[in-house]
C-alpha cells in the first residue's frame, strides 16, 4: 500500500525535542558513534525502498514490534535462558534497549560495511553466551534454530505492529519484508529464516510446542512499564502502546503465557495507538536513521515520509495479518 498522506515537519521546539530524544536514545554514552549520512551514496544492507526502510522509520510501531518479538523469544526457553542470563537487561535496561535500537537501525539504514562490522561483532558475543536452561537442556546463543527464531519473531513483530497501528500490509508486503531480509539474516548466522508470510506461519506452528509461559515475561513487562523509553510528554502513553504490543500476539498463545484482558488495551487505549502511531509515520526528524540514509543516497530527507514509490496494491487485494504461534 503506497503512503499517500503528506509528510509533517515539526516546527521548533517541537523539532528540537524530538531530535534531541533520537541522539539520547540511539547515541548515547556507551553506544558506538553511526555516521548514516557517510559515506555518499554507499548502499545499505536493504534499498532505499525496501519494506525493511518503510518500516523502521516508524519509532511507535518499532517500540511495539519489539516488545511482541521480545515476549514470543522469552516465551521459548532456551531462548530465555540465553536472554535472560547473560545480558544486563535486569539492572540496566535501558542501556540495552539502546543497543538494540541502534543495532536495528545499523543494519536497516547504515552503510553495508558498517553494518557488517556491527553484526560481526553482535556474532562474536553470541559464540560466547551458552548454558543450561532450569530443565537441563543445553543451549548456544550460535544455535542455527534459536538463531532463526530470534530472526523470524523480529520480522513478525515489527510488520505486524506496523500493519496494526500505523499502515496497513499486505501479502506481497509480507512477502517482500521476508526475502528481502535474507542476506541481513543469514549475517547474523540465521540460515533458516522464513522467506514468505505462507513459510514464516509453518515455522510458528513447528515451534509452538516449545513455547511456553514464564515469570521472566512479566518481570520483563514490569521493566518495560519502568524503563523511561520516550520524552516526558510521551510517557504517560507507555502503558498503552506495551498493551497494545502484547495484543499482536495470538490469543491462544496470550492465554498459555498467562496475559490475560488485563494486559490488553481497551478501545480508547487503541484508539489513542492507534493515531499516535499514524502521526508518526509521518513526522520528519532530520537526525532519524531513515532521513539520514536518504539524504546520503541523495533522496529527499522526507521521501519515505510523504508519497514514495512503494508497493500499491490492486483493487483485489486485502490487508493480511500473518498469525503467530497458536
């Protein structure tokens, strides 16, 4: 579906804040420096006008997407253990919500050779990080299978947030996001990854049976209502848009995990999502990833925000939503 709406310059102040919010989240203290508008014209890992590029631009429904991701690999424990065991994420999540942030937006928008280095070294890390889950099963942060199902959560969550709350995908979107994403995957050692919506629900139904609930998803939750991850003005949002991340998830795997309708949004939660969401899909901020990475591939720095040469479904076509596991 192409995106139609005109794009939104923020005015001063406004501007500067969410500049300002952009440097303290993905540059902070601690996060390597990522120049995205260097060197000129140098490709990234995904074209300018991949799904992956229309996507992350959006930091509501990246927010969401990756709390959805985040519960479906706690929710597999080896996974979990890995996670949960060997990561800072408990005593500082913040720190680690920006390397994520920042390692997302490296390999969607950076340079290649950027983006490789980065990876390298997230792969260098995970050869060291291994163990045994609380029931005796052995696990590698390198493992092929986890490697995929950490890849394949990370695409569900991220287009299903976007397609929920700010633009609607279809199957050839769903399709496009998939294959599109196979070289970046495989970097990250992740062979197996599904390359199409139809393959990406037979992976989810193979691994449902691993699936199962865990106090950790609700300590994770806990932090994530805690974890001051957007400007104060937008913080009291942060309950809704957590409800409305954990409601992309299937209902029957929410009722396994113990997430009930409490944790889900009511109808003036998703409406409020719902526009904030859609807003953000059009607001431009100068030193967002996405409008860096144009201008260095001599675009327009709102290209992706107003009318773009995306996909534009025929008459016949409906939005899709690509189910999880059951």
């Amino acid at each position: 579906m192409g995106n139609t709406a005109k794009a939104i310059h923020l005015i001063r102040p406004f501007s500067i804040m969410a500049e300002a919010a952009v440097s303290g989240f993905l540059q902070a203290p601690g996060n390597p420096k990522v120049d995205f508008t260097a060197p000129e014209g140098a490709p990234a890992l995904y074209a300018p006008d991949s799904m992956a590029w229309r996507i992350f631009k959006n930091p509501v429904t990246v927010y969401m997407g990756g709390i959805a991701a985040v519960i479906l690999e706690l929710a597999e424990p080896r996974v979990r253990a890995g996670v949960w065991n060997h990561s800072r994420f408990r005593t500082d999540p913040l720190s680690r919500l920006r390397r994520t942030g920042l390692a997302a937006m490296t390999t969607v928008y950076a340079e290649a050779e950027t983006a490789k280095r980065m990876i390298a070294r997230v792969n260098a890390m995970h050869r060291a990080v291994s163990g045994t889950t609380e029931c005796g099963a052995s696990y590698r942060a390198d493992d092929p299978i986890l490697l995929d199902w950490v890849q394949a959560t990370a695409s569900f969550g991220f287009a299903s947030a976007y397609s929920a709350y700010a633009e609607p995908l279809f199957d050839t979107d769903w399709d496009r996001l998939l294959r599109e994403g196979q070289t970046p995957a495989q970097l990250y050692g992740a062979m197996g990854t599904p390359r199409s919506a139809i393959e990406m629900q037979a992976f989810f139904r193979r691994m449902d049976p691993f699936l199962e609930g865990s106090e950790v998803i609700f300590a994770f939750l806990g932090i994530m209502r805690q974890a001051p991850a957007f400007p104060l003005a937008l913080r009291p949002l942060q309950p809704a848009l957590i409800k409305s991340a954990i409601a992309l998830l299937p209902e029957n795997l929410r009722a396994r995990l113990g997430l009930g309708a409490r944790f889900l949004p009511n109808a003036g939660e998703r409406f409020l999502v719902k526009a904030v969401a859609r807003t953000a899909n059009r607001i431009v901020i100068a030193n967002h990833p996405a409008v860096e990475a144009s201008m260095r591939m001599g675009l327009p720095p709102d290209w992706l925000f107003g009318e773009g040469p995306f996909y534009k479904p025929n008459a016949t076509q409906r939005p899709v939503r690509v189910s999880g596991p059951a």
